[in-house]
C-alpha cells in the first residue's frame, strides 16, 4: 500500500516516534510507501508531501516536534478541502490510506471524512490528556517531567525567599497536566477547571504554609475559573478556530494572594516549554506501540477508528467514542490531592 502520514494540530513530543514505528512496520512488515503530508490537513488538501524512506525516520523516536510540521487546518473548511477533493488529491498521487495524528480536533476531522468514505484511521495525541477512548495520550509524560522539574526549581527559590509561587500550566479545559505534576512536586494547592474553589480558600491554604515556614506552591491550570468568577480571567480573545485563548490567571491568582495575605507572591507560566523538547522513554514507547497499531488498522482497513491505550493493551478504539466529550478528571482524583494541601 501507499500510505500517507499526517500530524496536525498543536505540537506534542512523540509525534516523531508514531511516524517512525508506522513507516518501519509497514516497510518491513507489509513493503508498504510512505509520504508525509506537510503542514496537517493543508498538505493534504494541497497535495503537498515528502517521501518518507526507512533512511528518513532513521532515531526519530527520541526527536520532539514533528518532522512534517503541523497546522490547524480544518479538511473541510479549508479552499480545496471536502471529501470529494480529498479522495481525488489521494487518487492523483496513488495513496491508498491516511494516518491522521493529531488530537480532538484533527480526529473529529478524519472521524467525519472516515464517514464520507475516505480511507483514514487516527492516533490520538495531546499533552492535555484529554481524549476519551484512551488511557492516556503520548506528550503528557514529558508535560508532567518538564512541569514538575519547573516546579521543584520554584521551590527552591521560593524557600529561599520565603516567597509564595504561582506555576501555571496548560491542559486547557481539564486538569490532568495540573493534577500530575503538582502532586509530583508536592504543590500545597491545585486549581483545576473541573473544581470551583475560591480565591479565599486558596488564600487560607498559602498562609497555612507560609505560616509554619514554608513557601506555599500554588499550581493553576490554564482553563482554571475561581468560584464566583463566570469566564476565564485573563480575557485573551480568540484563537482563530474560534475557540478561546488561554493563558494568564497565574497572574491573577498571584495578584489575589499577595493583595490578600501580603505574603510576597511570584508568578511562573510554564507555556510552550511544556510541549518542547524530547518525549520521555514512556512517550517514546507509547507513541511507538501507536504507531504500529495504526499501520495495522490501516491494513484491517478499520477506517474511523484509532489507536488506543487501555490497561496497559493497544486497543482499537471507534473516533466517535474517543470524540464523546472530553475526558475531565473525576472529582475523586482532586478529593484525593486535596487531602495533601494546606496544612
Ligand atoms: O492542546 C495543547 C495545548 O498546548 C494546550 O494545553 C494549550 O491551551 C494550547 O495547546 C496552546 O495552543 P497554541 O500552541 O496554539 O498556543
């Protein structure tokens, strides 16, 4: 088969590894082609792709971002885009089956043209960990490690100065990257989207710590909105999908302690530095062990569906359940962190 290989969406270490392991499996399993449509859904639409040979993925596995670069270009929406002009792009330049990586959105997208009859199966990826259907995603091991190396940094610093230090992190609408890594690094507080706590109540939790000596770390997630408050705070307008722009309540949150308890407050957003860099090991495996699952899906011609992490088995998995809304963490997993905070 001629297979074409695709990563949109925003960047995530281990993408790399899933084109490795697809190419590598289909060359020396099945003596399948490759090509690697450049910019996501773009190269696609546009017909624009490289050749991917056995020399080209040659130690991919443990290079971050994407060899094909990546886009958030929507198949649909997109001049030239639609099922009618897609299969004719994939007829023209004799590529039987695509492998679309990428997260919610770019599998809602290979979901829907699964459906108008193109000959597509995905692999979930995001650093967010917010994909059902699946266990966990590639990136958000190396989120976690580069989130929690920041934050044992800041308490350092912060002890030192007997300061209180606010880490925000991404994760979007959910919690995970929040939750995982401040529980790594012994955060005194963590405020995720999915809990509404007040600023009063994170107040009263950094001046418990500072009051017996230490210095209280705070970790807030991006999509964090405070009881009482309706809408995200930092105000940031829109991305140009329309979705909102997240980013700056560590800066607010930072403000409302030191206003509030006088206690000295430093802010630290960890943004893009989080999806930078090399996956960790367990990345590389997982996006590895994706990978050849989506090779083999592609030769089940299990259009519509991805692979997927369930226990510790690859699984197959329907888009459409993975797309059933987003996979936010269970009020039990924060009542368990939240035993730890304060006091
Ligand atoms: O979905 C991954 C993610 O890094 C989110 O955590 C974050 O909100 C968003 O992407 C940032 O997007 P961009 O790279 O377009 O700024």
């Amino acid at each position: 088969m001629r297979i074409g290989l695709l990563t949109s969406g925003g960047d995530c270490p281990g993408l790399n590894a899933v084109i490795r392991s697809a190419v590598l499996h289909g060359i020396k399993s099945f003596s399948d082609e490759f090509v690697g449509f450049r910019g996501g859904w773009r190269g696609l639409i546009e017909g624009d792709y490289i050749e991917l040979s056995r020399q080209d993925v040659r130690g991919l596995a443990r290079v971050g971002g994407t060899i094909l670069g990546t886009s958030r270009t929507h198949p649909y929406n997109h001049p030239g885009g639609g099922p009618e002009k897609i299969a004719a792009q994939l007829k023209r330049h004799g590529i039987d089956a695509v492998i679309a990586i990428g997260g919610e959105g770019t599998l809602a997208g290979a979901r829907r043209l699964a459906e108008d009859g193109i000959p597509v199966v995905g692999v979930p990826k995001t650093i967010d960990n917010d994909l059902r259907g699946t266990d966990y995603t590639f990136g958000f091991d190396t989120a976690i490690s580069i989130a929690t190396d920041a934050m044992d940094r800041l308490r350092t610093t912060g002890e030192s100065h007997h300061r209180a230090m606010v880490a925000e992190v991404m994760g979007r609408h959910v919690g995970w990257i929040a939750l995982h890594s401040g529980m790594a690094a012994g955060a005194h507080a963590i405020l995720i989207p999915e809990q509404r706590i007040t600023i009063d109540q994170v107040c009263e939790w950094a001046e418990q710590v500072h009051s017996r000596g230490r210095s209280p770390l705070i970790v807030v997630a991006e999509g964090f909105i405070p009881e009482g408050y309706d809408a995200a705070m930092a105000g940031k307008g829109q991305e140009d999908d329309g979705r909102p722009r997240l980013g700056g309540i560590g800066e607010w949150v930072t403000h409302q302690i030191e206003a509030r308890t006088g206690i000295e407050t430093r802010n630290t957003t960890l943004g893009h530095i989080q999806r930078g860099g090399n996956p960790t090991g367990y990345d590389r495996v997982l996006a590895t062990r994706f990978g050849i699952k989506a090779l083999d899906l592609v030769h089940e011609e299990a259009w519509g569906h991805m692979a997927a992490l369930l226990g510790t088995e690859i699984a197959t998995v329907n888009l459409a359940e993975a797309l059933d809304g987003l996979k936010s963490v269970p009020p039990e997993r924060y009542a368990e962190a939240q035993i730890l905070f304060g006091r």
